[in-house]
C-alpha cells in the first residue's frame, strides 16, 4: 500500500507540479510533457492505481477466505 501511495505521491504532485518544468522539455501529442502530466497523465495513473489495489485486495481477500473456510470447517 505504501508503495501504491508513493507512486500517487511522485505522479500527482512529482510529475504535475515539481518536475513539470524538466518534463517540458519533452513532447507527447503535441503537448508539453508536464502539461501533460498535470493535465491527463496523473489522472491515469490514479486509475491504474485503483485497479492495481483492487486486484491486490481481491487476492488477498480470496487467500483469507479460504483459511478462514478451512478453519471452520475443521472447528466444526
């Protein structure tokens, strides 16, 4: 989670506000990188990050489910 949360961190505010003016210098669709980034590119990287959470939830969700079934059962 942490790492999920660092990665917001450094594209949200990194790449959008402290480093937009080194990005600039570089081009994607005809924008300045930076713009970019502030613009579209940390918006996507929030969804990517959901999805990556979801997944990491929905397995870990499932590990526990499954212990949580087998105790009960040899409990019962």
């Amino acid at each position: 989670m942490l790492s999920l949360l660092l990665l917001w961190a450094v594209a949200g505010l990194g790449c959008g506000v402290l480093f937009a003016d080194w990005l600039n210098q570089f081009q994607l669709g005809g924008f300045p990188l930076g713009f970019w980034f502030a613009q579209q590119g940390s918006i996507i990287v929030f969804v990517l990050i959901i999805l990556v959470y979801a997944v990491l939830m929905n397995r870990m969700d499932a590990r526990y489910r499954s212990e949580a079934d087998a105790s009960r059962r040899d409990g019962a």
